[in-house]
C-alpha cells in the first residue's frame, strides 16, 4: 500500500500542513525540533490508532488549539482508503474510515498496515518482555482483527482474576470462583499464544534473511517463543491450565496472575548467544531492525499488500555498511525515513522547518 499525502491541522508544531509523497524512498530532512517525528508519529497514528510517544493524545493538539486533525489517503491494490483522525481536548477522539466514523478502534487495522522504527526500538531486544510481547501483538494485530480483539478480551479476563485474587476473603470461596476465570483464561491465552508461535514461526526464515543481509552473512539469528509453547490449541490450552494450578499459591501471594501469554517473551539468539544479555548495542539494534524488515514481508505475505515503512532517526545509529544496505531495501517498500543530512539518493526530499514544507 501507498500513503498518498498528508494533510495535518494544529496536530503538534503543525498548523496547516498537505503533503503528497511518492511511492518508493520518502526522505524528511531538517534540523532537530522542526517536526520530523511528529510528522511520522501521525502517520503512524494513522495504522495503529494511538500515539506511541504520547501519554495523552491530547498532547499532540497543537499548543492553544482546541482541535487537531490528521487525514491521509492510502492506495491499495483494490482502491483507495481515507483515514481521518479528529482528537479535540473535550471529547473523545473520532477515526473516520472514508468519512465514517468508525465504532470500536479494530476496525482500522489493517486499513494502513505500517511498520515502526527508531532508535528507541533498541528496547526491543534489550529491554522487557513486554515490548517483544508488544512487537508481536501489533504485527499480529494488523494482519488480523479478531487478535486485536481476543487481546482486548483476555485482558478484561485477566483483570477480573487478579481483582479476585486481590479479595480479601475467604481462600476457599476465592479458589472456587478462580476456577471459572481459569478455564476463560486459557480459552483465549491459548488461541493467543498458539497465534504468537505461528507468527514466529513465520517471521524467523525472513528475519534470519534479513539479518544475514544486514551483517554481510556474519550472523546466524535464531528467535523462539519462551512461555507456554505447544502446537495445537487444546494443547495449549491444558498447559496453561496445569501452570495456573501449579503457580496458584504463588498467585494468591503476589495478588496476580504469574503465568500466562501477559508473561512470554521472544528469546533471541546470534550464532547461538543470547543478544539480550550479551549483545553489543550495534548488535541489538541490527536484530530489532532485521526483526521489522521480516515483519514487512510477512505482512505482505498475509495480505496481499507490502506494509509501508516508517525509520525515524536510524541512520545515525548503524555503521555505513548498514546503512547502505538499509537505504538499498528501503527501495522495494514505501518508505518514510527521517534524518537530520542525507547523503544518497531519494525519490522524494522533504524539507522541514518549524513545522512547515521548506
Ligand atoms: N502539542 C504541541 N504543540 C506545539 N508544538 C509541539 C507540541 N508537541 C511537541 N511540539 C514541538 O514540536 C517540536 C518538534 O518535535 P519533533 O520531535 O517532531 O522534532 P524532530 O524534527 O523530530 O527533532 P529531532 O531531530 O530532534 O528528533 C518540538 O520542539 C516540540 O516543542
Ligand atoms: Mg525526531
């Protein structure tokens, strides 16, 4: 797919801005705090439905402003898709798909499938489980509605049997009652880790690739699920339930769920050491950025349409071979790429200063 322009109104330091971009390598250059970020943050914002760098949404209305605007026009195989986003400080934001406004936030996946990168991605590998758990959980999601929507659902579960556990009642009645929160639990973990574990499975060959291809066939990535693994649903599913058996007393010490797909993690390895806790920086932001070009592939793969890409501020970061490498892919896909100089050759230079096309 192909975002076509942009058009922004009092989103950020961005008063009235329509912008029309070209289908391969989309280059936004400028000086630092004239609005790179926020420019990429809002197409962003465009497929996943929130921000990634705010807290409030309402903190991307531009300063003094009441009401914010974003809207963009999407070309696909089969048509065309305008999504616009209308966020006001006094009331709820409203996503409208082809001027419709849309009821629940799942249905704009897949409407703009988009891949993110910046060097805050670095946290992917090194940091917690939950960004790994995260990555897999919005690629999934793009791809797949009814994911987004189980997620959403064995969250509510989930909170309803940590408040359960947090009851300070009687051990016997809480036991009783976990039980049906336990069997609700495992239903949904299971189609949810089953989901993750074919996703992985699909994503490795392609990231094992692309790794290859970063590091001029130096390094062997290897990723695994780490958690509750089987091959079918019902196995899944009766794992989990002989973990929250086995791990019950440790629940009902700590007042919440200690076992489950809210837990799992992505183990990932380079000629077979852990890069986690071994891994150089380098390294690291080598696997997360082989992790998002497998991701780009599959998406296509899945949908029939190549996701567009989104690098904020990543060249900076990777050694010239890298780089080169990196801008020479970014030819195949829709790529938005932002930077502060740019030496190379892009389709589209863009210009950015104080919040305006220069
Ligand atoms: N709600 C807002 N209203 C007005 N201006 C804002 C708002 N939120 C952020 N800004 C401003 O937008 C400016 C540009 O931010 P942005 O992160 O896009 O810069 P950038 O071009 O990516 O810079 P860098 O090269 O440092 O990454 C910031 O200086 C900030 O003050
Ligand atoms: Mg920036």
């Amino acid at each position: 797919m192909i975002v076509k322009n942009l058009k922004l109104k009092n989103y950020r330091n961005y008063s009235n801005l329509r912008i029309d971009f070209c289908d391969g390598l989309n280059v936004i250059v400028g000086a630092n705090a004239q609005g790179k970020t926020n420019l990429i943050e809002a197409i962003y914002m465009c497929s996943i439905g929130k921000s990634l760098r705010a807290k409030f949404e309402r903190q991307t209305i531009k300063w003094n402003e009441d009401h914010a605007l974003i809207s963009l026009d999407v070309e696909k195989k089969y048509g065309k898709t305008t999504i616009d986003i209308i966020l006001s400080k006094s009331t709820k934001k409203t996503v409208r798909i082809n001027k419709i406004p849309i009821k629940k936030i799942g249905e704009l996946m897949g409407e703009l499938n988009a891949v993110f990168f910046s060097p805050d991605e670095l946290k992917l590998i090194k940091e917690s489980p939950e960004d790994r758990r995260r990555f897999m959980d919005i690629s999934l999601s793009q791809t797949s509605k009814s994911y987004f929507y189980l997620l959403g659902k064995y969250e509510k579960i989930l909170a309803n049997r940590n408040k359960l556990l947090k009851l300070e009642a009687n051990k016997e009645t809480i036991i009783d009652t976990l039980d049906i929160w336990n069997e609700q639990l495992a239903n949904v973990g299971s189609k949810i880790i089953l989901s993750r574990i074919n996703f992985l499975n699909l994503l490795t060959p392609y990231a094992v690739l692309s790794h290859k291809y970063l590091t001029e066939e130096k390094e062997e990535l290897k990723l695994e699920y780490s958690g509750i693994k089987g091959s079918t649903e019902e196995e899944i599913k009766q794992k989990f339930l002989d973990a929250l058996k086995k791990n019950l007393e440790k629940d009902l010490k700590l007042c919440y769920t200690t076992v489950g797909p809210h837990r799992d993690d992505i183990k990932v390895s380079i000629n077979d050491i852990d890069v986690r806790t071994f891994g150089s920086q380098g390294q690291q932001r080598t696997v997360a950025l082989s992790l998002k070009l497998a991701e780009i592939e599959i998406i296509e793969k899945q949908t029939g349409e190549k996701p567009i890409l989104l690098l904020d501020d990543v060249l900076s970061e990777l050694d010239s071979n890298r780089k080169k490498r990196l801008l020479k892919f970014c030819k195949k896909t829709q790529t938005f790429l932002t930077c502060t100089d740019f030496e190379g050759e892009a389709d589209n230079l863009i210009r950015i200063e104080n919040g305006e096309v220069k």
